[in-house]
C-alpha cells in the first residue's frame, strides 16, 4: 500500500501565482487531494483515495485562516469535511480533521510540507480505467501522462504546448462518435468566449491514445447527429461564424458554413453569405 498523500493548493486571483504540497496521511489511508483557493478564498479542488485513483470533486472557503473542503455525494450534498484550523500556507506542516457527515466519523490529517510532485498535478477527468496528470509551471501544461488506476502503471505521455487551467485542463467524451471515451486538453483563449482545445483519440485495437487532427474554434460535439459544431465570434460579438462537420477516417470534413452579422436597423444577428464573415 502507498503511503504518501500530496496536497496542492494553488492560490490564485485570475492568473494562478504559486503552490504549496504536503505529504502526509489521513487516518490510515493514503490520498491525493489538490485544491486552488482564489483572492476571495472560494477553494475547489479534487482528491483520489490511492487505492483507487478516483477523483472525488471538492468545493470550500478559506475564512479567517480556517479551511474547509466539502465533498459531494451523487445528489449534490455535502457528505464529508476537510477542515484546517489556523492553516498558514508558510507553515512547514498542517493539521486538520476529515469528517463524514452522515456518520459523523472523523480521522485525523497530518501533512508535511514537500517541495514538488514528480508526476504532475491529478486531473479530475478520468476515462475507464485510466487517469490523468499534467505537468506545468503554473503558467502552461508541457505533458500529459496516463496511468492505470489502481496500480499506477504509466499508460502513455504526450508532450504539449497548452494554457494552465488548474485541475481541469483534461476533459472526456467520445469525439469522433465510434463508441468509445476520448480525452482533450484545453489549448487556449482568445478574444471574446473563443477557445481551443487538442483531441486525443482512443484506438481500441491497440489500446492506445493517439493525437488527432481535429482543430478548430469552441468545438462542440452532437452525439445524437454526430456532427461537430464550430463556433467562432468577433468584434465584440458582431460577427459570428458556424461551421458543420462530420467524421470520416476520424478527420473533420466540412458540411456547411454559416455566417452571421449584427444589423443595427433589426438589433439582431442576420444571417449573410459566409464570404462577408471571412
């Protein structure tokens, strides 16, 4: 059995800024658990029993140096507590108290500062029996490595060039409709709610994750018609584009394109040949 836990908070405004990791036990099982906290003190994080390599999603507060992680339950409700009274993030060790709130159990949390995680930051999304950790500088995500839940086995790594997002630059779906879980990490933004992502698809004769083509502008996928729906906007939102694909040989192939325009006369988006948005 394992026996270290790490626990990452990351204190952010906008920009995350830095990032504090213990070590240490909850009771006598081991866990990962990693939190971000902004200016407010709004926290959210996830943590993963080592057994198990689950992520369970956390929300909290810090409030006059007490912090207070709550998990949920599959209806929504709070169903246990990580509290830390006095919690200083320069402290060299911390003390809390994990509570289930149905039962009302508590064991005790006992971390030691560690000055970095080797294999990168946990990711809340998971795909069967895979897990996800990137490896980033706070600023931006260089790799991205698979592992089997369980043992910790190292599945696969990807190297990439992406904008941080905290515990959720890795998300799941099935995005070229065969049937199976893909995963995509979150590449960047740009102006207006424009964001791009890169697509890693899953091949079930060999197990194995590969890159994609796919690429484009706030994708998003219609399981039901399986199509791809791109959507990109302009100045300030007078100016917006849609396209339509289909998968073929898991390659986007254009179907049609739509182009929309603001017409101060209807204070409305009209529709316009697609050259004019071009």
């Amino acid at each position: 059995m394992k026996q270290l836990i790490y626990f990452i908070i990351i204190f952010s405004s906008k920009n995350l800024f830095g990032q504090i990791n213990y070590s240490g036990f909850i009771g006598k099982y081991p866990i990962e658990l990693s939190a971000e906290i902004n200016t407010t003190g709004s926290s959210y994080g996830v943590y993963v029993y080592s057994a198990f390599d689950s992520p369970i999603i956390l929300e909290g507060n810090l409030e006059k140096e007490k912090l207070i992680l709550f998990e949920k339950d599959s209806k929504g409700k709070k169903s246990a507590s990580m509290t830390f009274e006095k919690f200083n993030s320069e402290s060299e060790s911390i003390e809390g108290i994990w509570k289930d709130l149905k039962n009302e159990k508590q064991l005790k949390i006992t971390l030691s500062k560690k000055a970095k995680i080797d294999d990168g930051i946990i990711q809340y999304a998971t795909v069967g029996n895979h897990y996800f950790r990137i490896v980033t500088d706070y600023q931006a995500v260089s790799e991205i490595k698979i592992f089997q839940k369980k043992t910790d086995k190292l599945i696969q790594k990807f190297n990439v060039d992406c904008q941080f997002r905290g515990l959720y630059c890795i998300s799941s779906g099935d995005f070229n409709f065969d049937g199976f879980t893909d995963f995509s990490i979150f590449e960047s933004s740009y102006v207006g709610p424009n964001t791009s992502s890169l697509y890693f698809l899953y091949n079930p004769k060999t197990k194995k994750y590969f890159e994609s083509a796919f690429s484009g502008t706030s994708l998003e996928f219609d399981q039901k018609r399986k199509r791809i729906i791109e959507t990109n906007q302009c100045c300030a939102g007078s100016s917006v584009t849609t396209a339509e694909y289909k998968v073929i040989k898991n390659k986007m192939v254009l179907e049609k394109e739509r182009c929309f325009k603001w017409s101060e006369k209807k204070q409305a988006l009209v529709e316009q040949n697609p050259s004019k948005c071009r």
